[in-house]
C-alpha cells in the first residue's frame, strides 16, 4: 500500500477538491491581523471560495466588506446578507439593471476601465464607482500617465447624477511574475508610487479618493499599505502551488487538494493515469524543475495531507485524464482505484472547476451555481 493513498474516503468514484478547514482559517486570521495592524479595511475578494459556508468564516473574523468578479456572484453573496458589495471587474452598459438593483439592496461599487462603458447610462439611485487603474499588469485599466484623460473623466464623473467617485482600485497582477520577497516588494512599492501620485493630482479635479489595492502576493507579504484604504487579496484563503513558487506561502498553507483516483498504470512509460483532468483541476500550468506541471503530489497522513511528494507530478492534462510522473517504485505499490492527492497550481480555478468542497471532517460546502445570464 502506497503511503500516498488517502483516507478520507475509502475509494472514490471521482475527484474530489478536500478542504483543510484548519489551514484556511489559519490563512484568514492572518490576514484580518495583518490589516488591521496596516489600519486597512480588509474587503477579500470572494471569486476565489465562492461559497456562503467559507464566506461566512469572513463574517465572523470580522469581515463586512467583500469583493467580487461577477454579478452573479455579488447576487449570491447578497443574498446570503453582505450588504457592502464591489464588483471589481469592469463596468458596461448591459449590466446596468442587475447594478441598479444590487445598489438598492446594498452599498454597491463597480469599477470603470473605460469611460465609453458609461455612455447612455443612467441609475436611479446612488451608486460608487472605482476606476480601474493599469499599475503593470497590463490586464485593463486606465494608463497612469494619461493625466489629461483622466482629468476630464473625472471632471465628467462629478456631473454624474447617483454616481459617486470613490477612488482608484489596481491590481497589480504583474505579481505573479515575482520570486521571493524582494521582487514582490518592488511590484507593490512601484504601484504604490503610481497610485499615490496620480490620486494626489487627480484630488485637485475630484476631492479626496480613496486607494484600493489587492493582490495576494503583495497582501501576504506585507506588513503596512501606506496611503491604501483597503486591501482586496483572494486567493490567500487556499493558497496553491503559485503563490509558494511566488514566496507568499509555505506548502503548509496550502488549504486545498484534489483527490484523485488513479485509474491505469504504465510503468513502462513511468506514468500513472488519474480521473483528474483539465475540467478538475483547469488547465493552469506552472514550470517546476525544468517540466510543466499541472498539480504536485501530496502524502496523505491519516487526517489530511503533510509533506510535498514533488517526484509525482501531474505533466498533462485532457478533459478527465491526468498523466502522472512516477517513480517505478512507486507505481509498483499503487493500484487502480487507490487515491492520489495533489496540491492545484492555482486553486481559484480549481475550485471553480470543481464546483464545491469536502472538508477533512466529511463535511460537503457546495459554492454558487453557474446560471446564465437574464
Ligand atoms: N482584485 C482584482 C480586481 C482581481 O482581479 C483579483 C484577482 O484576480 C483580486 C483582487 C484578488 O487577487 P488575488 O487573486 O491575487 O488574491
């Protein structure tokens, strides 16, 4: 028997992303500690977990403010009573009735990366309104140093009827890029300096703005976010295998892990075949060791998982099936229908993908369903 095999269940028909409720909560403590000796409000981005049950363990940490990428999202998380909503994705005019509705019910903000979005758009009543500023991630934006621009938007915005400029919201994805605690600081650093610059000469036109941040790279690894309002982090309540080949966590923060039942052996090849494949784990990849992995083997220990089994990985992925990398001696103690867990590379997505949890003690937390658009 492999030390691998999990025990969580006895034998599993099909994937399952496993919830270490202990490691996630410690993950948030951190974090509401961590802002609140910044003296910042902590408003977490809730796409990570999307789900009530998680998003409850916020509310009794002492979160009330919460992030989101969809309006979808913000409806479910709504319905559950966060009446202190931002939806941090950018506005256009075909969302105008689900905002209008949101902001009847709660204190609603969207964001703004582009002022044409607003054309011919009316609210009845108040709403806030962030614009989304590129610090570097080059995602979406407003260019810092388009002054000018940014003047007459502003000056525009304060003619606005019910919409009310709260300030300026990046995320500095380029975070992603860094290695260790040094290049991580230079991102948030070097962001900071923008945004603190352009809310200075932009105040002239619009009055006080507020600054908010968010990115779990610059979020775990600082202790003070001066000039910020609020920090947005996400991912921080799981971690994953990006955010430790980035320097923001240890393998031991990591909250959540796909079990996996292994299916076929072909030790010639020196693989193992899993149920476990891109619509589980999505098709997010990161280099490790020269190769590309899709997920990192974990040793079960009875209660969960402990130490990282990195000569198991997960090298490719289709739609169901994962292509495991084994050592021969290894593969000569698995059979088909034993259990492999792995740490997901990035665990949003994951989760997403997977649609709802299994905590340690057995407990099932569903997250929100996807249901199109009205
Ligand atoms: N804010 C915005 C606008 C985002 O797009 C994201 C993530 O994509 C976050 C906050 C949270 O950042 P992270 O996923 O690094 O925790």
């Amino acid at each position: 028997m492999s030390e691998l095999i999990s025990t969580p269940t006895s034998a599993l028909s099909e994937p399952l992303l496993l919830l270490d409720e202990a490691r996630a909560q410690r993950n948030l403590e951190r974090m509401v500690a961590r802002a609140a000796a910044a003296g910042v409000r902590l408003r977490p981005h809730f796409k990570t977990h999307q789900s009530h049950a998680v998003g409850r363990w916020f509310r009794a940490a002492g979160c009330q403010a919460i992030t989101v990428s969809s309006l979808a999202m913000a409806e479910y998380f709504a319905a559950d009573g966060w009446s202190d909503i931002t939806l941090a994705f950018p506005f256009h005019r075909g969302m105008r009735d689900r905002v209008q509705a949101l902001a009847q019910r709660s204190s609603f903000a969207i964001t703004l990366a582009d002022p044409a979005a607003l054309g011919g758009v009316h609210f009845d009543n108040p709403i806030e309104l962030w614009l989304k500023i590129d610090v570097g991630s080059h995602r979406t934006g407003f260019e810092p140093d388009d002054l000018p621009a940014l003047r007459e938007l502003v000056a525009a915005l304060g003619q606005r009827e019910h919409i009310r400029l709260r300030g300026l919201l990046a995320h500095a994805g380029h975070s992603y890029a860094a290695r260790g605690p040094a290049a991580i600081a230079r991102v948030q650093h070097d962001s900071l300096q923008t945004l603190t610059a352009l809310r200075d000469a932009l105040s002239q036109t619009a009055g006080p703005l507020a600054l908010s941040i968010g990115d779990t790279p610059g979020c775990s690894t600082h202790d003070a976010f001066p000039g910020v309002e609020e920090i947005r982090p996400g991912n921080f309540i799981f971690n994953d295998l990006s955010q430790w080949q980035i320097g923001s966590c240890a393998i031991d923060d990591i909250a959540v892990a796909m079990a996996c039942p292994v299916v076929a052996r072909h030790p010639r090849r020196g693989q193992l075949v899993v149920h476990g494949g891109a619509v589980h784990f999505s098709k997010d990849a990161m280099d490790f060791d020269g190769q590309r992995v899709f997920g990192l083997a974990v040793a079960a220990d009875g209660r969960g998982w402990s130490t990282l089994r990195p000569e198991l990985r997960l090298v490719g992925l289709s739609q169901e099936h994962g292509i495991v990398q084994a050592p021969a001696e290894v593969i000569d103690t698995i059979r088909p229908g034993d259990t492999l867990l792995f740490l997901p590379v990035h665990s949003c997505l994951t989760a997403d993908a997977m649609g709802g949890y299994q905590t340690l003690t057995g407990e099932r937390l569903s997250m929100m369903a996807r249901i199109g658009a009205p």
